[in-house]
C-alpha cells in the first residue's frame, strides 16, 4: 500500500531531484510551508500603512510575524537568496524590494548574484545558458 509521505521525509524522491538544478530553489508545497509567514509579511507590504510601519522600524515590524531569525535576519539584510532558501516565494519578495524603492529587475538581479547590468546582458541574450545548469549530479 502506498502512503503519502510524510512532512518529516523531507527528501522524497521528487525533493532530492529538484535539489539537483543549479543555481536553483524550487518553491514546493514544503518550502511554502517553511516560508508561510515570511511571505504574509510580504504581502502586508501591499498596504500603505504597513510599508510606513515597516520602514519607521523593520525589526519591530518583523517581530509581528513570527518570523525564524534566519527569516528575520535575511529581511534586515536584504538577503534575497537566504529568503529563497527560508520558503520566500520571488513574487511576494518582490514586495520587500517594491518598500525599498527597486524595480523587479533589481531584485532578479540580486537573486540570481548579478550586478543590474550583468542580469540585463544576460536576459537580453536570451537568458542563463543551459549548459553547466542541468543537473549538478551529472555536471551537465
């Protein structure tokens, strides 16, 4: 009999898979889970209000989401790469970036380790190469 996995098995077959893809975090029902919170904090950036509040005093606007230290402490640093990690999701972190005055191109570019200008040649080739970001198990 098949049983579903459970939230403790964290590396099901289809987990250790996705972990495979360089350079890359696949935002799964797991990482929704995990980064829950992290991502209702980015949506109250949708208001006004919340956006003056964050701004006038971010650590204590944090503190009202309950969020784990590593969420806390990538937020504070403008960490987009460590909030992916923590259950972000791009489009709700894009709001952070949004508070702070960035495009969303800016924000892509420090996701992905880029200055703008690298992420803008880039994308206007024609976007990352396949070659080299396939699979980190077959180097491919």
């Amino acid at each position: 009999m098949n049983t579903p996995a459970s939230p403790a098995n964290s590396q099901m077959p289809e987990m250790v898979e996705l972990a495979d893809i360089p350079g890359t975090i696949v935002f799964t029902g797991q990482m929704a889970r995990k980064g829950f919170q992290l991502n209702q904090f980015c949506m109250s950036l949708m208001s006004a209000a919340n956006r003056a509040l964050f701004k006038a005093d971010e650590r204590a606007y944090l503190a009202h989401w309950h969020l784990t230290e590593a969420q806390a402490s990538a937020v504070l640093s403008r960490d987009y790469a460590a909030m992916m990690t923590e259950g972000g999701n791009v489009y709700f972190l894009a709001k952070i970036g949004a508070t702070d005055g960035r495009s969303y191109q800016s924000v892509a570019a420090t996701m992905s380790g880029l200055s703008l200008e690298q992420y803008r040649a880039m994308m206007l080739a024609g976007g990352r190469s396949p070659i080299g970001n396939r699979s980190l198990r077959e180097c491919r």
